[in-house]
C-alpha cells in the first residue's frame, strides 16, 4: 500500500470496537507535525533505457520509453519518457483511464531530483504534491541513490475509523473510495479500493489500549510494519512507519477532527 508519492506509503490500523475506543473517529493529516521525508530511493540504469527503481527490500523495472508497463506493487500502470536531458515525464494510469501526471527535474548538476504531481483521486477530487530528494553518493543522471528532503502533499489525507465486528475497525479513506475491514486475530484481511495493489493484506495486533501494530503485505511480501498510538488526550494519532528494507521511518501525524459514532 505505498507509491512514491508517499500515498504508500500510508498502512491500516485495527482496535476495540466500542464508542470509547481511541481510534474510532474522523483524522485528518498534521504535514507540520510529520515526518514525511527521508527515504531512500535507488535507480539504477539496466541499459537500453531500461530502470530499475528499488525502494527499501521492493523493486519495479520499468523501459523509460513513454510505453504503459504495470506495477507490481501499485495499482495499475506507469509510464516514463524523457523530455529533455534533464527532465522526463511520468503518467499513471488505472483501467486505461490517467490518474496522476509527474514531471521530474534534475538541477544543481544533477544533485538534485524534484517530482510535481497532478492527478485526481478515485472521488473526483484534484490533488498536487511535490517532492524533493538529494542524490546520495555516486551518479548520473537519474542513476543513483536519492533520499528525499521534503514531501508536500496539497490535500492532507482524512481517515474516518468505525467500530467492526466487535472488536475490529474499519479503515475508511473516502477520497480514495478505500476501505480495510480487520479484526486482531493474527489473521490477514484484504483491503478494497481502486488503487490497491493485487493481493494486499493487513494483518495486526493490539499492544495495549492506545497502541497497535499493523503489517502490510503485497503477494505475502511484506511491504511495511506500523505502529499506531494515540495520545493520552485522545487528539492525536501518531504512525511510526517502518517500511521494508528502509533504515529511516516515516513519523505520520493525524489529528483528530470528529469523535466516533457509537456502534
């Protein structure tokens, strides 16, 4: 459950199930309290305009051509053609119809990637993000290691978390027409959505009251281990994201917006 774009990035949670549960209710993204940054990227040239893009212990290849290739660990398609020494065009797509179109820059002699983005989310909803990474070590071109340095998303994400099945919770992201039923038991449940990847799965469990661990998998490849906790206050939710093979968490900050119903 995770893209460049960080909206990866983001895994789904599970809790008690009653109206005093402290995660149930409505969250929407603090950017200003978050930690969006500091991943790795590598890319590396394959030859005959052929990448490979890894992120942490995950990789897609991909022949910058301009041609449609799917994503393994995404929803649907992508597409890369060069526009000019320095600059390249990216188009994502989901069912032949365009979701997302990216323009990436290299600047300050190529230590320095920018990617803008403009799409629509499965709602209708127009988003823009813009992300900055620096090149770490050796490269050219595109080939390197690149971590990132800031993530600016246009449209912060909002959660709405109800009670399900006694004890478990569904996830709701409406934007993203995006839900996650799941129970504590061990066991692994499928989420649905029109950008989730083929055969994701979340498994999790409950620390304690506030806290909870997530484990997102994509074709029983583990993609990610979160965890959740809410503050003493009830007004905050706090992701630590730890992505596979990513030495560097994700610290995400929601704050919450409207109580729970009771169930």
């Amino acid at each position: 459950m995770r893209t460049l774009t960080i909206i990866a990035v983001l895994g789904l949670l599970a809790g008690a199930a009653t109206a005093q549960d402290p995660f149930v209710g409505k969250w929407k993204l603090n950017q200003s309290k978050s930690k969006l940054a500091g991943e790795q990227e590598k890319i590396e040239d394959l030859g005959g305009n052929k990448y490979k893009f890894t992120f942490g212990d995950n990789s897609e290849t991909l022949v910058i051509d301009g041609t449609d290739q799917p994503l393994h660990f995404s929803a649907g398609t992508w597409s890369v053609k060069q526009q000019g020494p320095d600059t390249w065009k990216e188009v994502r797509k989901h069912d032949g119809k365009v979701t997302s179109e990216s323009t990436w820059t290299l600047s300050d002699g190529g230590k320095r990637l920018s990617i803008a983005t403009n799409g629509t989310r499965p709602d209708g909803s127009a988003f823009s993000n813009e992300m900055d990474a620096r090149r770490i070590g050796e490269g050219t071109g595109l080939a390197g290691t690149w971590q990132s340095t800031k993530l600016s998303l246009s449209q912060p994400a909002e959660w709405d978390i109800q009670p399900y099945e006694g004890d478990g919770l569904s996830f709701n992201f409406p934007a993203e027409k995006d839900t996650l039923n799941m129970k504590f038991d061990g066991k692994e449940y499928t989420e649905q959505g029109p950008n989730v990847a083929p055969d994701s799965t979340s498994s999790g469990r409950r620390i304690n009251s506030r806290t909870l661990e997530i484990t997102d998998k994509v074709k029983g490849r583990e993609m990610d281990k979160t965890m959740f906790k809410v503050s003493p206050d009830g007004k905050t939710l706090t992701l630590t994201v730890h992505n596979a093979g990513e030495k560097n968490p994700q610290t995400i900050v929601y704050d919450r917006i409207a109580e729970g119903t009771t169930p």
